[in-house]
C-alpha cells in the first residue's frame, strides 16, 4: 500500500486514497460492530468491504427515497 506524506511529520502517514473517493469514520458501538464482523465474517470479506457492498448495493437509492418520504409523510412535510 502507497502512503502519502502526513501533514505533520512526527504523525503517522496517511494511506494514499483512491483517485475518486472520500474517506468516512464511523464510530460504532461493541455491538453493533460484532454484528457487522459476523456478517462479513459469513462472506469471507473484511467489515469495511461489508459495509461499502451494503451501502452500495442496486436497490440503497431506491430505498433511501422511500425513507425520506415516509419520514416526510410522518413530519407532515408532505
């Protein structure tokens, strides 16, 4: 894996990114990790590529869309 240098030298080098792509910390509790671990852990991958597959899959927009009209819906928004 490539680095590039930190912004701070006596800090650690951050790993080159991807031409493209953000990087996104989440923080998560105990359980809901162990959770995740598993799930991927059942599909041979690491959590990270658990959770971009999930996130990323054909139907998230459609999904997401529902979501937010039905939250619309409930708030009266709509």
């Amino acid at each position: 894996m490539t680095s590039r240098e930190p912004a701070d030298p006596t800090g650690p080098a951050v790993p080159a990114e991807p031409a493209g792509s953000t990087v996104l910390s989440l923080r998560l509790d105990r359980e809901l990790f162990e959770r995740l671990r598993k799930h991927a852990a059942k599909r041979g991958t690491s959590v990270q590529d658990y959770v971009i597959r999930t996130l990323v899959r054909d139907d998230f927009d459609e999904r997401f869309q529902t979501a937010v009209e039905e939250t619309d819906r409930f708030y009266g928004r709509t």
